[in-house]
C-alpha cells in the first residue's frame, strides 16, 4: 500500500510538471530597447507586466544577448512562480502603437538544462548522463 502522504507529493510534483508544461508554451509581451544612458549601447528587456509594480529587467551588451537574457528571466520567474504557488499573470496583448516590443517565450525544458550544463562549463550530453 503506497502512504497517502506519498500519493499527494505525488500528484504536487506532476501538478508542477504540468503547470511547467504550459508556462513554457506562454509568451509574455517585452519592451526591447537600446539603453539611451549606457556609453556602449547595451540593450535593455522589461517585462512590464511581470514581478510586482516594477516589472522585470534584463539586459545584454547586444540585442541578440538580450533577448537571451530575456529568455532566462523570464523563465526564473516562472519558476519561481511556480515554487512559491503564485498564480501567473496573463500575458497581455502587444501594444499596437509602440516600436521594440515582441512576444517573449520562457526556456523550454531542454534549453533550460543546455543553458545550466554550459554555465557549469559542461556539455549537455555529459550533464545529462
């Protein structure tokens, strides 16, 4: 007989895993835009609509680094979200009028253990194993 404590655990995790399973196919709307006050002209992503008044910022010496960047905060929130019980907020429309915002997409499973084995300095293929 498997203890009830087990079998709630167990439906928390797929419960986890599922709600992981979604948040992965939502993309959230974010401003990207060259920093006016930085002398190099990094690039900035907000998400304005994410983590509390603030929103949620990123940013990355290059456009294309910042969007990556953006990718992985936006996926950290998440899953923090998730851990902590939030309830996500729903991703708003793009506004209509105003240049240098797109749809951003969280990691999705395997590009989030890709992205940790090489911050460890390790190949996927050798993380995974």
């Amino acid at each position: 007989m498997v203890h009830p404590s087990f079998v709630m655990y167990d439906a928390a995790v797929q419960s986890m895993a599922q709600k992981a399973r979604v948040a992965e196919q939502i993309a959230y709307p974010a401003r990207i835009y060259q920093d006016p006050e930085d002398p190099l002209g990094g690039w900035v992503v907000h998400f304005p609509g994410l983590g509390g008044r603030a929103g949620i910022a990123t940013q990355g010496d290059t456009q294309e680094e910042a969007r990556d960047n953006a990718q992985e905060a936006l996926t950290l929130f998440l899953e923090a979200s998730f851990e902590r019980g939030w309830e996500l907020p729903e991703p708003a429309p793009l506004p209509a009028a105003e240049d240098g915002w797109e749809m951003v997409e969280p990691l999705s499973g395997a590009d989030r253990g890709a992205g940790v084995a090489a911050g460890a300095g390790f190949l996927l293929s050798v993380a995974v194993r």
